[in-house]
C-alpha cells in the first residue's frame, strides 16, 4: 500500500464483485432487455430500427444504475456488520484511503457496465456512430458518479435499504432536473407565489445535483448530438461530484468511532 491508494483492498473489492457475480447477473439482464427493446421496437409503426436503439439504450442503462447502487449499498453495509472496516481501519490503512480505493473499485466496475452497454449497442446499432461514441462516453461519467454517490450515502447511513433509495432519490432528481428548469423557464406554473417559491429552489438545487439531465440523451444514440451539448462537461462533472461525494464520506467517516 502506497500514497492515496491500496492496491490489496482495491482487488479485494473486485473479487467481491466477482463473488457475488454482479456482472454475470447484469449482462443477462442487459440480454434480456435488448432483446426486449428490439422485440418491442418491432411494434412500432415508424422508425422502428431508431426505436428499438433508443429503448435499448435507456433499458441497459437503468439495469446498470440499479445494479450498482444496490450492490454498492449492501457491500458497503456488510462490510460495517461484518466489522471488517473496523479491521481495516486497525491497520495502516486511513480512512481517506480506504474511500479512495473503494471508490476506485466501484469506478472499475461502472466503466466495465460502461464497456458492456457500448457493446450490446453497437451490435444493435451494426456500427459505431459520433452519437454512439458520446452517449457511451457520457455513460460511464453518469455511472462512475453514481457509484461514489452509492458509496456516500453506504457510508452515511445505516440501513442500506434506506442508502439505496436516497442513491435511487437522488438519481432520479438529477435526471429530471432538467425537465423542473424547462418549467421554469417557460413560465408554465400557473400559481404566482408557487413559481416565486420554486423558482430559487429548483435553481439551487440544479447547482448542488449532479446534472444527469445532461448526460446519456437517448436522442445521441439516433440523432448525435444534434442540441451541441459541450463535452467538457463530462469530465468536470465527474471531477467535481466524485470528489464532493467522496470529501463527504470522508468527512463523515472521521466523526465515527470505531
């Protein structure tokens, strides 16, 4: 063990999600939902291919958010039950050290979903497109940030019941974010006082979430990039959020006795 980084509990983590077979479960039930997403995309009366691509993109990459926070929230939970970061923590190992390699685990293990999703749509696309390339790119920003965001809230609370629907919670308003601004913007809160409350409120918030609503448009998929959404966005998103998130649990973590 070295500087920021263990090496031996980043393995560790990986070989707990091996164990557990994660990925194994997921990529059947990515199979499954591109088989439905093509099978559903059949029923449509126009544009049937472009359906199916975006159905699936959407599909697959809800199986990966789903699979990585619950299992982020009950290893992370079991972990604490089983007292073994209690044992981690007796050795040399620091706390900031131990988020830092977990995180960097939980990032592997988004950017191998990442790689995985890329797959199934390039083979459900039959090529690569600038569109597939920056909807894949964008992917692995959202689901890297989602696992240390999963990871904060394990840390955070006790119950990983509870940390996986605050992770689901969060998620969920990040995505629409986007939709709450347009609301905004076009004036279309009819109450006054209602829209002078809001207004600030959905602004503040836009600021403090991570913006997914700009991340992972199903329309890139079909159309590329088409709305010219920057793409430096991306990594400044996963810069910023990851290290909130993970100074967050650190911070928390150091107010626990162990």
């Amino acid at each position: 063990m070295s500087g920021l980084f263990s090496s031996s509990l980043y393995g560790y983590t990986l070989k707990a999600v091996r164990r557990d077979r994660v990925m194994q479960l997921m990529l059947v039930l990515m199979v499954l939902a591109a088989s439905a997403s093509v099978f559903l995309g059949g029923a449509a009366t126009i544009e049937q291919d472009k359906y199916a691509i975006a159905m699936a993109g959407t599909s697959l990459r809800t199986i990966a958010v789903l699979g990585l926070i619950i299992f982020i929230s009950f290893f992370i939970r079991r972990a604490f039950d089983s007292r073994e970061i209690d044992y981690l923590l007796a050795t040399p190992l620091t706390r900031s050290r131990m988020l830092i390699s977990f995180s960097a685990a939980f990032i592997t293990v988004a950017l191998i979903l990442a790689i995985a999703i890329g797959l199934f749509m390039i083979v459900l696309s039959r090529g690569v497109t600038p569109g597939l390339l920056v909807w894949s790119s964008s992917v692995i920003v959202e689901l890297a940030i989602t696992g240390v965001m999963a990871l904060f809230f394990s840390v955070v609370l006790k119950s990983p019941t509870i940390s996986a629907l605050c992770s689901l919670g969060l998620y969920s308003l990040s995505r629409m974010i986007g939709v709450m601004i347009g609301i905004i913007e076009a004036g279309l809160i009819s109450d006054e006082l209602s829209s002078v409350i809001m207004t600030p409120v959905v602004k503040i918030i836009s600021v403090v979430v991570p913006r997914f609503d700009l991340l992972a448009q199903s329309a890139w998929i079909v159309y590329g990039n088409a709305t010219g959404v920057p793409l430096w966005i991306f990594p400044v998103q996963a810069i910023v959020f990851c290290t909130l998130f993970l100074a967050c649990a650190a911070f928390d973590l150091r107010r626990s006795q162990f």
